[in-house]
C-alpha cells in the first residue's frame, strides 16, 4: 500500500470519527430535549385547547414556557419566549381559574408599549371562554424585563419576579377582577404557547377515495380475507398503548362499523388508570347475527410509566406466545405463572399473536414521558426478536388538529398530523408506512362514512401485515402449512 493510500485511510479514520462524535453529541441532545418535552405537559385541557384555536383559525398551541419548570422570573420568560408570535399565555390559580392574554406581537425587554390591534385577555367559565377586547390597541402590551407577560397596564402574569399577578382592570382592557380570576392573585402555574398555523396541503399526501362506495369494498374484502396459513382461520392482533391511548375504543369503533350502529362491547373510559383489567379477545361480526370476521382484536391493560404498574413486560410474552386465557386477570405485581388456570401450556399458532398495534395518542405524542417510551422500546425489541409486524393507530387525531376536526377527510391535507406521524413513527421505531390515524367513536350515536374508512384502512393494513408475517414463517419452515410453532 502506497504512502498515500495510507494516508487517505488515516484521514477517513480520522472523519469517521468526527461523524461518529457528532452523532452522539446529536443523541445526547434530542434526548436531553425529549425528556424535557416529556416533563412539559400542559395543563390546558384538549377541550380548553380546541375552544381557543377555534377563535384564532386553524393553529395549534405549542408550549414554549412552563414557570413551574423554568422560573417564575422574567429572565426565564424572556429566554424562552421573545421573539416569538403570536403567543397565548395562561395563568392558573389555586381557585381554579384559567386566565391570561393573546398577542400577535412578539415579547421584548425594550420598556416600551407595543401596538396591537388583536389582543384580548380571556378567561374560562367552566368551560365556556369569555373574552375581554383590547380598548386601547396603542398600549396593548408592555415590555418588562422584570416580568412574565404583561398586558397593557391592566394584566400582568409573574410579575415582579414572583409568582403572582398584577391585576388593574380598566387599564387598556375592561373586565371585572371576581369573574377574570376569583381576586385570586397568587399564581399556581403560568404557561406561554407559541400559536402555530397549521399548514395545509393542496393535495393529500396519502390518497383516499372517500366515497361509500369505498367503504363497501373494504368491509367485503375483510369479510372475505382467509389467511395465508392453512392452520389459521382467523388472525390475532393484540393492541397495546398507554392508558386512555383508545384500545378498547378501537374494538368498538371496528364492531361499530359491521353493526351498523354505534356500539360499546368494551369497556372504555377516561381514567388515569387501565380502565381494561383483563386479557380479552374480541371476535367482530358481520352484523347482528352475522358470521365472526376473520380477526380477533386483543385487548390488554393499559401501559403506565411507574414500575409496577400497568401491563407487566412478562405478561405481554405470554399472551404473545398464546399462553393467556381470555378474561385472564392482570395482576401488575405478579406476572402469569405456568400453573394459573387456564394456562395454555402448548399453544398453535392459531392461539398466538400474528400482530401487535400500537394505540397512542395523537395529542400525547411530544409529552410521552420518557419512562413509558423506555417500555415501548423494550416492548418493540422483543417483538423485532420474534418477527412480529407492528403497526401503529394514531387515535384522537381531530382533537389533535382543528383542520381534520372540521372534517375527518383533511387528514391527510394536514401538516400537523403528518409531523405527529413522523415523531411517532421516530420514538417508537417503525417506518411511517405502517403509522394509520384514526378516530375512534366515542360520543357519536352515528356512523360516519369518512370515519369508518380511516377504521377499515387500519383493519385492512393489519391484514397486510399478518400475509407478510406467515409467508416469513412458511419460507422459514419450509412449508406453507405452519401448524405448531414454538416461538422463541
């Protein structure tokens, strides 16, 4: 080898280096970032949420300061929010009220009064948002350095340093102190969101023909899907996701649309804790009387953050290698033992799992706490060992956007959500191919023909996956009729 090749090899060591380097400087950093998101939650409610973008037009709120993290101190606000607009920001009151200011005007430490034709103060009624106009558009906010967001001289959050509010209504705003925040003054929390637009596309990224006839189709080809092993007449998909992610939802929705009507089976609900305590396994037939489809969807409980609680890793291998009976009582403490009753000791193939879902929630993907996405992980790299196809349903996708809220068939002309399914299909390990959004039913009495499409494409990508999974496991064996397999 010539002393130049040499050469060049020593200096291509010495780049691959660099690059190495750098991308473990870029890991550390969106790691650091993605367990500050995770702790950044707001405490505006999706309802809260959605009734204020539905007076700003078709945005999003982006949390950029949370004082119970970064300071109740002008400096913090400053750092984290000048130059940045249009901006709401919201304080909370042990009292329990929710108030605060919008600007279209970005923050400053100049001193100065800033024009602003747009701003109002607000504050919610129970659910209901009452707003309060600015008077005087020439003092529409104040520059302080030495406080949080300051509007005209008549509200002013994290003011002095401290976590209170100054309050002078009349000044540049009218409003009556009792109904804006109780007299109230001492804040609990203050938050600052950056008010983003929602982009729109002038043609959806993923094409849908969202027509009846659409939707027909699909349910017959569900209906007349037979699996590609000879051993297996109907296939099992387990859904997993976090408590109120919308797994036992999904079941309802699905056996909603073969009803014909909306139905609730499952239980399903809004708790802090897994509403689903026990392993089932849901057949979906086709119609009120009609024959089972050729799927089952199994539910689980839901994965929490805390150890000990939630879905138990070990469990999860067991219902994977078909060793759960259905209705089996999960007990987060003690995963399953050989011994329990109804332990299958040698399941087929038909009794395992041929593919698992991923339930998350649209408007909990950029605050999954670090510890729950630690247990996605440790969850995917099992299934990865055992070849198992995983997909992800992205649910809640209309609270998550006003665009698809207005109407289901904008999902894919949203920017918004194809930006939700790149960072989920980043945090959890799978392509964007396999990431399908959907909208569960859930206070619906009827049927929608767009919805039902979004539920059937998910149904249907399932599918897909399993003929993936058992042409693997027949070239495998060497034989396309899989009957026993020992999975390890």
């Amino acid at each position: 080898m010539s002393w130049k090749e040499t050469g060049k090899r020593s200096n291509q060591g010495v780049q691959n280096t660099k690059v190495r380097k750098r991308q473990r400087i870029i890991h550390r950093t969106l790691h650091t970032s993605a367990v500050q998101l995770s702790t950044m939650s707001s405490m505006l409610t999706s309802s809260q949420q959605k009734t204020i973008c539905s007076q700003l037009g078709t945005v999003k709120l982006q949390l950029l300061y949370k004082a119970s993290i970064h300071g109740f101190t002008g400096k913090a606000f400053h750092k984290r929010c000048d130059t940045h607009c249009p901006t709401l920001s919201v304080g909370y009151n042990a009292a329990g009220y929710v108030f605060g200011g919008y600007t279209q005007q970005p923050f400053s430490q100049s001193g100065q009064y800033v024009h602003d034709d747009q701003a109002f103060l607000f504050t919610f009624s129970g659910e209901k948002l009452l707003k309060y106009p600015v008077t005087t558009p020439a003092n529409a906010v104040r520059m302080i350095s030495t406080s949080g967001p300051y509007f005209g001289e008549a509200l002013a959050l994290a003011n002095g340093n401290q976590a209170v509010v100054y309050s002078n209504p009349g000044s540049y705003y009218n409003f009556t102190a009792a109904e804006m925040h109780g007299n109230d003054l001492n804040l609990t929390e203050c938050e600052v969101y950056e008010v983003e637009a929602i982009p729109e596309f002038e043609k959806p990224w993923r094409p849908v023909v969202w027509e009846n006839e659409t939707r027909t189709e699909m349910m017959e080809s569900i209906k007349t899907y037979c699996p590609v092993s000879g051993s297996v007449s109907r296939v099992r998909v387990l859904l997993i996701g976090p408590v109120g992610a919308g797994k036992s939802s999904f079941f309802n929705s699905i056996n909603s649309v073969f009803r014909g009507h909306v139905s609730n089976q499952a239980i399903a609900g809004c708790s802090t804790n897994s509403v689903t305590t026990q392993f089932r396994t849901y057949s979906v037939k086709a119609g009120r009387g009609g024959k089972p489809l050729p799927i089952i969807l199994c539910d689980t409980m839901g994965l929490e953050e805390s150890t000990g609680a939630g879905l138990d890793g070990d469990d999860i291998i067991s219902i994977l290698k078909g060793h759960l009976p259905d209705t089996y009582q999960f007990n987060p403490s003690a995963p399953l033992h050989s011994e329990a009753s109804g332990y299958r000791k040698s399941p087929g193939l038909e009794d395992q799992i041929h593919c698992v879902a991923y339930v998350i929630d649209a408007c909990k993907v950029s605050i999954m706490p670090a510890k729950l996405e630690q247990k996605l992980e440790a969850i995917r790299r099992k299934l990865n060992l055992m070849g198992i196809p995983q997909l992800v349903l992205l649910t809640k996708v209309d609270e998550a956007c006003p665009l698809v809220s207005q109407d289901i068939s904008n999902i894919y002309r949203s920017g918004y959500v194809e930006e939700m399914m790149q960072e989920v299909s980043a945090r959890l390990g799978v392509p964007v191919s396999c990431v399908v959004p959907v909208k569960n039913y859930s206070k619906e009495f009827e049927l929608d023909q767009n919805c039902d499409i979004l539920l059937l494409t998910a149904v249907i990508q399932m599918l897909r996956s399993v003929d993936g999974y058992f042409e693997e496991l027949s070239d495998r064996l060497g034989s396309i009729e899989t009957k026993e397999v020992t999975m390890y």
